[in-house]
C-alpha cells in the first residue's frame, strides 16, 4: 500500500507492507538510522518517536501504516538550524549519555513530556521515563539534563543586546 | 520476527468499521493502541487477515458522565485517564489504575476498552472493572448490547466480543457518596504485568458500615476475579481488621495462580490476600477511617 508520512516536516509516499514496522520504515525505507532497535519487544524504548507533535510511541510497536497522514519527529528532528534543541544540549552538558544507545528514546520520550508539562518536577521526569532503559548512566544525570532543558525552555527569551 | 502478512483498513466512521467486521468476519481483528495486538501479532501468537485500525475514529475518544455513568470511549487512552481532573477527583480507583498500567509510553497508545477486550489474566483493567461493576456496550451488524464485566470476560484472551463486533465504550457507575476505591498491584519493574493485583471499592453507609463493597483480584486465573465471599462479608458489616483479614483470606481462597518467574503458586495466592487488605485499608483510609493497619 501507499502511505504519505511527513517526517521532521518532510512529506514521504512510499510503498510499504502493511506489516512494516514504523521504526523499520524509518530505518530502511528513509534511513533515518537515528531511530534505534533495542529489545523490539516494546519494552525498552529506545525506539520512541513522537507522533503529531505530542505523543510518544514505541515505533517497533506500531505499523508504518498507522503513520498514514500523520506527523512523525524523530531525533533527526531536534536540531533547528544546526544548533542543537536545548534537550540535546542539556544531555551533552549533563553527561546525560555513555554509548548513547538509549538517547534518542530518551530525548523523544522528554520532548514529549514537555509538551505536555513544560515544568515536571524530578518524579514526574522519573515517572515519565519509567519505560525507557539506560544501561550506562544510572539516569541520574539524564533526570538532571531534562531539569536543565526544562528550566531554559522556560527561560525568558535573553534580551537583544543593545549595539 | 515481523507478523504475518495482513490487510489494512482505516475506516472513518464507526458503521465503516462495522461494515468491514461484518465482512471479514472471523478473519479481521479491531485494531486500537496496538500495544497487545502488535507484539501478539510479531510472536506469531496471532495472525489475522484483516485489521481494522480504529484510530481514526476520533468519535470513540471521550470520558463522559451520563445517566450516573461515567463513559470510557474505545479510543480513549490510558494516558488520557492519567491527566484527567474528572478522573483524580471523582474515580480515584481508575486514577490509581490507569497510572500502573504499563509504562507511560505504552500508555499514550494503549486504550482501557482494548485492555478489556484482549482480557489477558494479568491484565490490570478487567480487575478494576469487576470491582466497579462496570459494563461494556457492544455494538454489531444487528444492534447494540451493554453486557456486564462478569459475563464479559470469558476465558483467557477471550470476550463476550463476538466475530463482526465493536466494542465502543465502558462505563463505571458514577460513585455514590462516601465512597472510594483503591487498586494495588505488585510488579517486578515498571511496564511489567502484575505478579499479584487487587481493587477495592467500598461505599459507608450513615453508620459507618460497608453499605456496598467491590472485591477483585488478577494474575489470579483465567482472567480478573470477582471475590464473592468477601464481597458478602464486607456488604452490611462495619470495617475492622480481623474483617479485612477475613476479605483477605476470601481471595486467598479463591485465587488460582500459575507459577512462573514472577513467583511461586503460594506466593502469588498469599500476595491475592495481601493486596486485597491493603486496598480496602487504602479506600478506607481515603474516607476518613484510618487505624485498620
Ligand atoms: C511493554 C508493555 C507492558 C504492558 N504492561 C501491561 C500491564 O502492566 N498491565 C496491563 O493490563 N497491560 C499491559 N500491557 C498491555 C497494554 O496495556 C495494552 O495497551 C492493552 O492491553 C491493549 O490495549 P490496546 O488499545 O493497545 O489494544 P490492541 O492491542 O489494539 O488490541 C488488543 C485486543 O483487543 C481487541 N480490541 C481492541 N479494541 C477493541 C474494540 N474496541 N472492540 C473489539 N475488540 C477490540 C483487538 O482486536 C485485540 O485482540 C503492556 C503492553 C506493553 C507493550
Ligand atoms: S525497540 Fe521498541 S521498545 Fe525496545
Ligand atoms: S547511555 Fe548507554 S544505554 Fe543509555
């Protein structure tokens, strides 16, 4: 079948089997190899993407099919004008990443945490990661770096220097 | 480990999605958060011809009180249980529920009705729903029926859902006055299935005896459990702990657990007792009655 999927705001149509996996499509069909492939038993959560700006999902469990006119931001996504999205800075500033593995579902998992509470407290940051696995870090350093994109998302914009 | 090949459809309407599971019949399976469909679908455990996807039936995604019930729409997520202010205020037991299924992410897919129609015997909803008393209404190609939660689940992964049928919405009567529940569950990590799982609903009377008590259990047998015997002990007497122990020892009784790495037989029977005391200590605790520990 023909599916149309727009990708970071990029329009798609490509051929798939019904039975494609998203995180496959994405993959494969686009080579967005940012993605990753972890348990893909839908337990571990390296594979999240948000759908329609707001909505994280596990891509090895939904069906690129299911993607059919939808909006799709995977980590490619994040860095707007090659400066990377404050999530992004705040895991490099934070070590909030070993191998980096369990990243992208990290940040995709925050990015849409945020969208829906702009201030989570430190629970709701443990709540809302609770299904995501990180082998390497211990979380207490990825916790700490959404605290740190949480708190400059917020931030008044710095105000024009004057010249 | 990709499922077998299918057909896909996407209807836009509720009678679109009927006229497709008329057609198919045995062949097609309703397809809504996917989160126990799919990895059903990649083992091989199912493998339908047909799905019909009902995620784009926006229509089926509400939380609404009518006629003293409140409605749960087909496509309604657990997600959106967990943010509801309708939800933490008045249904405290579905708050509690709604926040252990799972993990979070998988919750911003996985709808309630389709927890109830997959009726895994660990499943968290079926638990809540026998203790609520909740009903299903069913529509097919002959007309609607709103069937009751105890002749809804049938057996393990089976529900009164028959071939060519929609499930479209579950209701929980609206609590009465002095009432609260609690749900209790005991998992090995988040996003794991219960080892062990309980709620509790409990309505006081002026005098402060159970007017009416909900009691049920899950990982437990087939399929969630209604504790009958404890029901009856709690309904009309006044709360104490050696009654608590008794509705404890009621589930203990009844519960029928298989062994697997979770735990053992007797342990899983032993935590069905516990978490049975514990949910009726918390319900109480939410109406004021505190000292049952
Ligand atoms: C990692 C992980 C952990 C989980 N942990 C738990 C847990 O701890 N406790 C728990 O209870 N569940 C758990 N689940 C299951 C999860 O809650 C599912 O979302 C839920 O059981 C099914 O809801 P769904 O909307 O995804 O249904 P789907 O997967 O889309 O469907 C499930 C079944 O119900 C049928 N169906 C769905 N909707 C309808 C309808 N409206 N009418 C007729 N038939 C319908 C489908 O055909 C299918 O057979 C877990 C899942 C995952 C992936
Ligand atoms: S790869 Fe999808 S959850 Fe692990
Ligand atoms: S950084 Fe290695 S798994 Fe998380």
């Amino acid at each position: 079948m023909k599916i149309s999927v727009t990708v970071n705001g990029t329009l798609y149509e490509r051929e798939v089997e019904p039975r494609t996996l998203l995180v496959y499509f994405l993959r494969e069909a686009l080579g967005l190899t940012g993605t990753h492939v972890g348990c893909d038993t839908s337990s571990c959560g390296v594979c999240v993407v948000v759908l329609d700006g707001d909505r994280a999902v596990k891509s090895c469990t939904m069906f690129a099919a299911m993607a059919d006119g939808h909006d799709i931001t995977t980590v490619e996504g994040l860095v707007q004008g090659g400066k990377l999205h404050p999530l992004q800075q705040a895991f490099w500033d934070c070590h909030g990443l070993q191998c980096g593995y369990c990243t992208p579902g990290m940040l995709m998992t925050s990015y849409a945490l945020l969208k829906h509470q702009p201030n989570p407290d430190e629970p709701a940051i443990r709540e809302a990661l609770a299904g995501n696995l990180c082998r390497c870090t211990g979380y207490q350093n990825i916790v700490k770096a959404v605290q740190q994109a949480a708190a400059e998302t917020n931030a008044p914009a710095p105000e024009p220097v004057a010249t | 480990m990709f499922p077998a090949p299918f057909d896909y459809h996407r209807p836009g309407s509720v009678d679109e999605a009927l006229a497709l599971l008329t057609r198919y019949g045995a062949d097609a399976r309703v397809l809504a958060g996917g989160q126990s469909l799919i990895p059903a679908m990649r083992f091989r455990l199912a493998r339908p011809a047909v799905l019909v996807d009902i995620n784009a039936l926006s229509e089926l995604s509400y939380l609404r009180e009518v006629d003293g019930m409140l409605a749960i729409g087909a496509m309604t997520r657990d997600a959106a249980l967990e943010t509801s202010a309708l939800i933490t205020s008045k249904y405290p037991l579905l708050a509690d529920t709604s926040a252990l299924v799972a993990d979070p992410v998988v919750r911003q897919s996985g709808t309630v009705v389709g927890s109830l129609c997959h009726n895994d015997p660990a499943g968290d909803w079926g638990v809540t729903a026998l203790a609520g008393r909740a009903q299903i209404v069913i529509r097919g190609a002959t007309g609607t029926r709103t069937v009751t939660i105890d002749d809804f689940l049938v057996d393990s992964f089976t529900t009164a859902v028959g071939d060519g049928e929609l499930a479209l919405e579950v209701r929980f009567p609206t609590p009465p006055p002095r009432t609260a529940g609690s749900y209790q569950k005991i998992e090995r990590k988040v996003g794991d299935f219960a080892t062990a799982a309980a709620a509790a609903r409990i309505t006081l009377d002026a005098n402060g005896a159970i007017a009416d008590a909900g009691i049920a259990i899950g990982a437990a047998g087939p399929h969630a459990l209604r504790v009958r015997d404890a029901e009856l002990l709690l309904n009309g007497a006044k709360p104490t702990k050696e009654l608590i122990r008794a509705a404890g020892d009621a589930a203990r009784k009844l519960a029928d657990p298989a062994a697997d790495n979770r735990g053992s037989v007797e342990y899983k029977k032993d935590m069905a007792g516990v978490l049975v005391a514990r949910g009726l200590i918390a319900a109480l605790a939410r109406l004021g009655v505190e000292g049952l520990r």
